[in-house]
C-alpha cells in the first residue's frame, strides 16, 4: 500500500499539483463568487469554501484523513474530491455546502484525479484497480465504472474536451509521456506526440476543442506547445531556456497563463500571453514562489497560490494582474483554489 500511496503521489507530481477544472452555499452556487480550495488549518488536508473576497470561510469536510483535489460541478451544485478516509484514497462527492457526503468508488487500490464532464453526468478519473494507473469514467453517481485505457502502460491527467466527446490523457513510457486523445468511449485512441522528442505532459483542451495546449521537455528544457487536436501543426510557444508549464486558457480562448522562471531564474511566477505566444506578461510579479492559477469563468481574475508572505497562501487578481487580493491569512498551507462557476 505504501508503494501504491507514493506512486499516486507521483502522479498528482506529474499533473503540476494543478487539479484544474471549469470550478459553496445551494443559494449562490453557479455566481463566481465562491473559491473551493484545500487547506491543513485544522491538522491534516480538508476541503473550504470562501466568498471571494476571502470572507465567510466554511469548512466543507471534518475528518482525520486528507481530502484534497477538490473540483466544482460545471453547475456550481456539487464538488468532486478523492479522500483517504477509509485508508486508501477514493473518489467522494458531496453538495456544495458540504452535505450528503457519499463515496462513489469502492476498491481497495488507489482512485484519483477526478473530472466532471462538461455537461457534469460523469465524471473521468485514474484507477490502480487493475495493476497501474489507467483512466476509468463513471457516471456521477458512480455507477458503470468503465476501465477506457486497459493496458499496461501508466496513464493519468485525464482532461475532457469542452464539447464532453474527447479525453485527453497522459500516456507514461520508457521514453517520456506522450499527449494521446480518445473518444469519449475509450475507442479512437490516438498518440499525438511523440515520446522520443522529449517528456510531454499537462494537456489542456482550447475552449472550442480545436487546439491542446501542453507542457514538454525537449533537450533539457521546459517549454509551452500548442498544437491542433488532431496533433498537426505543432508549435513551441515560450521557446526560451528558462522553466514554462503548466498553460491554462482563458475562458474566451484568446489568452493562455502559464508558470515560468523566467523573471529571476529560480522561482515560478504566473505569466500570461496571446494564444500564439506573443504578448507575454508577468501577472504575479513578486520575488516569491507563485503557482497553480485558474481562471474564473468571465476570465476577467485569476486566482493562485503564492510564498511572499512566508507560507502557502490564496491570492486573487485581475486578468491583467492588477487589483491583488490575499484571500487566506493563516500559518497554514492553503492550496488547490478555484473559483465556482
């Protein structure tokens, strides 16, 4: 078991820690005026919810296990989480105020990463049930979990494409990951990178499912692509030798943020820039560690997690960087925020 929990961890590692998805009370759900995130104010992982301008903090989960990788709905009405609670971590949901807690998977291997469909009926995640790491989807109330890899190799980051009819997914090999698409059905897998060129990881789907974004590393380093979802037409959108990862769109589709080390060499800030890559701007802008931005759906603010004032905590800003607001003020570590849809 311990083996299986470190190699679980590594593959969160691999998904950049950023758990992102289109992300409480009933009455507001659906606004954009709450953040989820996860934070260990009270000993270990638990999942909050919080307005956005970080007033009338609710804790959602009380238990002495770690519940993390909390994702919204697309509807704003119910969260999606994986909890180690029965000692192994599985897939849970509850409502958006933290009720009718219920757990949808049942094995006694490792169940993670979870990810609403778009039209929130299923929901895509990775299971150790058969051996390794390999992408299931179920519905959302957990019924017909279906294994949609079934091979040998290790596969995790499921991303669904907006329009609910494509997963994409990382394929890990002796070589590197690879970026591969499928239907929604598990049929048509196709690779789209390939694997000798360099490390390929972090998918991320264009809003209207035309392009994936992603995360490689090719003769040692670390750079932004973007290609067609079909895999044609690929280009490197940061082209420089410091560290980019991690793109996420905007809502509109006409801007991408991403991670890079580029403003002091060491630590990652949040930067953003046109979908072709020009236009590059440090919206973050501190001499700290900032990390795991997601957009809010109008993509008019971004929030993230930031070290500047000494430990983990929850920032919001303007899509342009201005107007910055620290949502959490505590010792503790705050992490995994997205704003509810």
């Amino acid at each position: 078991m311990i083996r299986k929990c470190l190699m679980f961890l590594a593959l969160v590692a691999l998904a950049g820690c950023s758990f992102q998805s289109l992300q409480s009370s009933p009455d507001t759900s659906g606004t954009g005026e709450k953040v989820l995130y996860v934070s260990n104010a009270d000993g270990d992982m638990e999942i909050y919810v919080m307005k956005k301008d970080g007033n009338d903090v609710r804790q959602l989960t009380r238990n002495e296990a770690d519940d993390v990788e909390a994702v919204w709905s697309p509807d704003g009405r119910r969260i999606a989480f994986t909890s180690m609670r029965d000692g192994n971590p599985e897939i849970y949901v509850m409502n958006s105020d933290g009720t009718d807690q219920r757990r949808l998977t049942d094995a006694s291997y490792l169940d993670g990463q979870p990810q609403w469909s778009p039209d929130g009926s299923r929901i895509a995640f990775v299971s150790f049930r058969d051996g390794n790491p390999e992408i299931y989807v179920m519905n959302a109330d957990g019924t017909e979990q279906t294994n949609l890899t079934k091979n040998e190799a290790d596969e995790s980051y499921p991303r669904w494409s907006p329009d609910g009819t494509r997963l994409a997914f990382v394929l890990q090999g002796i070589k590197g990951g690879d970026i591969m698409v499928m239907n929604a059905d598990g049929s048509e897998r196709k690779n789209l990178t390939d694997s000798l060129k360099g490390n390929d990881t972090l998918p991320a789907w264009s809003p209207d499912s035309t392009h994936i974004a992603f995360t490689s590393r090719r003769k040692h380093v670390i750079d932004v692509y973007l290609m067609k979802a079909d895999g044609t037409e690929e280009v490197n959108l940061t082209n420089n030798s410091f560290i980019d990862s991690l793109p996420q769109w905007s809502p509109g589709g006409s801007r991408i943020s991403f991670l890079t080390t580029r403003a002091d060499g060491t630590r990652q800030q949040v930067f953003v820039m046109n979908r072709d890559g020009s236009d590059v701007k440090n919206l973050s802008n501190s001499g700290s560690e900032d990390f795991q931005p997601a957009w809010s759906g109008d993509g008019q603010q971004i929030t993230f997690v930031s070290f500047r004032d000494g430990n983990a905590e929850i920032y919001l800003m303007n899509d342009d960087g201005s107007d910055l607001v620290r949502l959490t003020r505590s010792a503790h570590y705050n992490t995994q925020p997205f704003i509810s849809p």
